[in-house]
C-alpha cells in the first residue's frame, strides 16, 4: 500500500497542473495521499514511542535511506523546499 502511495504521488508530480485548474479527482487523489502519509507518520511515531531501541533506530535508519534515495531529484531540480510540503 505504501508504494502504491508513493506510485500515485509521484504521478501527481510529475503531472503539471495550475494551481486553479486542478480537478475534483485529481484533489481526491491528494487528499487520500495525505490521509495515507498522515497515518504512516504517526504509525512511525507510535513505533519510536516504544522506547526499544531497536525499533527507534529502525525509523531513523529507513528515513535517512528514503531522503537518499528521494530526496535527490528535488536538489537537482533547485527546488529545496516545495510549497505544499508541510512537515518537514
């Protein structure tokens, strides 16, 4: 389910879209994005909120290897921070 997520919001991306032109069902598919990305991130929390060291470790280990692997083409591109990414 999570790639399925990330398949669906890099076809958001990589379709280009007005701002004021984006349809009902394309905004359907973001607001499920980010219902599905809100709970993975609070499953994460929950996981660090353990204290097994183990599993803390886990987390951060998998969100340095995700930034690595993705986070690549957004410096490439020059576009460091997006202007709808709000968490981080």
């Amino acid at each position: 389910m999570i790639y399925l997520s990330a398949l669906l919001l890099c076809v958001c991306m990589c379709v280009s879209f007005k701002y004021y032109s984006i349809s009902v069902s394309m905004h359907l598919v973001q607001s499920v994005l980010h219902v599905v990305q809100v709970g993975y991130a609070y499953i994460l929390m929950l996981i660090v909120m353990s204290f097994n060291a183990w599993l803390f470790l886990a987390v951060i280990f998998g969100a340095g290897v995700g930034y690595l692997l993705f986070a690549k083409s957004r410096h490439l591109m020059g576009n460091f921070r997006e202007q709808n990414e709000h968490c981080h």
